[in-house]
C-alpha cells in the first residue's frame, strides 16, 4: 500500500507541476506587459520543475556521469554476453591448432633427433600440462560461480542490491552482464562466458597458471624449429626459389603460427596470472582491489588506517585459496586435477579484524 500510494502521489504532483508550467507558458503568451520577466519566471519554474523530478540528496558527479553513460553501459554488456560464446569458441579452435601442430610436427622431430630420457620428459610434461588445461578451462566455463540464496530470509547481509533488490552478503556484487548478484565476485570474463566468483575462482587462476606454463613451453620446445623455418620462408623470395615440398611449406608456417602464437598469449596471460596472484596473496579480488583502494585513500584522509579483514597472511591465503589443508593436497589438489569444493559457503567468512577497524564492503 505504501508503495502504491507513494507511486500515485508522485504521479499526480508531476501532473500539477506540468499543468502549472503550461498555464504559465500560455500566460506568457498572451501579456504583452513583463513579457521578460514572464519568460524568466517561467524557465525559472522549468528548470525547478526538472529538478525536483531527478534530483534528491544523494545525488552527486559520480549518480549524473553514471546515468549518462548507462546507454554505453547497455550496449557493453550486451555485446559481451553475446559474443561470449564466440570467444570460448576461439580459445577452443586456437587451443586444438596449437595442439593439432605439436602432434604433428613438433613432436615428430623430438622423437627423431632428442635422446630418450628428453623424449620421455616431453610427453610427460606437456601432457600433463594438457589435462590440466583442458580440466581447468572446462570447470571454469561450466561451473557456477555462486549465487546469494533467494528463498532464505536469514542470510547475512551488509547492503542490498539496487539491480535485484535482494540482501548482499559480505564480498558479493551484482553482475550486470549476468544479471545476478555473484559470490565473492572477482570479474566477469568474456573468454570463459562466465563469471569468476566463489566456486568457481580456483578453476579460472589455474586455467590461467597452466595455459601461460602450457604456452612458454611450447614456445621454447620449438624455438629451434622456429628459427629453421623462418630462415626458410625467407629464402622462398629469393630469385629462384629454393625447391620446397608443399608439406614442408606448410609445416614452415604452422611453426611459425605456433611460436608467434604461444609466444604472445604466453606474455598477456603471464601478466595477468601475475596481477591474480598478486591479488590472492593479499585476500582480495579484482572488485575488492578497487573499493579497497578507494576506501583506504578515504582513511588516510582522517588520519586511519585501512585493513582488510580478508588479509590472513600470504601463505594462508593460498590454503584457503586452493583449499589445502595438508601437504600432500598440494600435489592432489593443486598439481593434478581436481573437482574439490572451495572452503565455505561463500555467504559468511572468517574476517581478521576487529570491531573498531574500518573496513570496506
């Protein structure tokens, strides 16, 4: 009833207001004496009425900047949601070249010219880099990240969400990509079509630690062999050309694919697993980096100091992380595949603060 009646009143004060302006308007019309202070009064009236309709007292830069850029906000999000699926498809095509390329020419090569004991670390190297990869990617796409529980009306809650209208706990935000309030949300990730939040963050850091691994060792077992083929595509331009099989062509520029390839996804990957585990080590994710910084900037304005209540020490942290608990679950749970629910239920954690420090939520 509250809702209805105050969504009636302010309808009904928006008509008056409008019908007053329009009586002025036609005021100013037809005087011919104060026409300049009719008119003043009236866009006086106008821009009182434009205000009163959009503005109240928590409205600030950062509410108008907000609104104005909602309509870009929109067609981001959209576009990223659509072309998600587009971008999984290419980490699956890129992936199964380079893989269809080591079979069949790079591992060919090592069987001829390596010593067996090179041979055997090879295969058993870069397969077990494989699973992992394939693994991790698989999880992360497929696994849910979390979402707060809408059916419980005791859930611990430190806001509500103004998209949802829903109770957030503690280390949740809304997804506006996804449309739903997230776990201990770290980012949406377009190449995975989903969002890295509390069940599924472990795949998504592992994916990331295995693909760059996975990358630089594919990009230094065919560094010769890139050098070779190089040389060679080179020498094609000459005048005449060099006689060339069309499988050695071919095998030429798929090297050469591969090397450039692994190279490049090795180095923008390798910084942002570098960035992650940066941000592990401290407790925090990609959001929480953001509002912490911005509150402890706050603080020191006051004379405080910010400590975030999710800090554990660094080694704690990559325990709860990985969810090790012994350590011989470093290699069963961090070496080799593994499906193991993450620590908690991602709605209530265990917090290292105290009651008088300030912290951010």
């Amino acid at each position: 009833m509250r809702l209805g009646s105050s969504w009636r009143w302010q309808l009904s004060r928006a008509m008056r207001l409008a019908l007053r302006w329009r009586r002025l308007c036609r005021l100013q019309k037809g005087g011919r004496v104060g026409g300049s202070s009719r008119l003043s009064e009236v866009w006086r009236y106008s821009r009182l009425l434009l205000r009163s309709l959009c503005y109240n007292s928590l409205t600030n830069s950062d509410t108008l900047l907000d609104c104005a850029f909602e309509p870009v906000y929109w067609i981001v999000d959209n576009i990223t949601r659509w072309f998600g699926v587009v971008f999984v498809s290419l980490v699956v095509l890129l992936t199964s070249s380079v893989v269809i390329i080591v079979y069949l020419f790079v591992l060919p090569t090592i069987f001829t010219t390596y010593p067996v004991h090179w041979i055997a670390w090879h295969l058993c190297c870069g397969h077990w880099l494989l699973v992992l990869v394939v693994f991790h990617y698989y999880k992360a796409t497929t696994t849910s990240p979390g979402h707060p529980p809408k059916d419980k009306r005791d859930v611990p809650s430190v806001s509500i969400c103004k998209r949802c209208i829903t109770p957030k706990p503690p280390r949740t935000h809304h997804c506006s990509i996804c449309s739903l309030c997230v776990l201990k949300m770290d980012h949406h990730c377009p190449w995975l079509n989903n969002c890295v939040g509390h069940l599924n963050h472990r795949y998504f850091f592992s994916f990331c630690l295995y693909m760059t691994l996975g990358c630089i060792y594919c990009s230094i077992s065919s560094r010769n062999l890139f050098l070779e083929a190089y040389n060679a595509v080179e020498t094609s331009f000459q005048t005449p050309p060099p006689d060339q099989s069309p499988r050695e062509s071919v095998a030429h520029k798929c090297i050469i694919f591969l090397w450039v390839l692994t190279s490049s996804v090795a180095v923008a990957l390798g910084g942002l697993t570098l960035w992650h585990a940066k941000l592990i080590s401290g407790g925090e994710t990609s959001v929480e980096r953001h509002i912490n910084r911005k509150e402890a900037r706050r603080l020191q304005e006051k004379g405080k100091v910010f400590r975030n209540p999710y800090h554990h020490g660094r080694m704690n942290n990559w325990r709860l992380f990985f969810g090790v608990e012994t350590r011989s679950q470093w290699l069963t749970r961090v070496l080799l595949p593994s499906s193991h629910p993450p620590r908690g239920d991602g709605i209530t954690w265990d917090c290292t603060s105290t009651s008088g420090d300030p912290v951010a939520i």
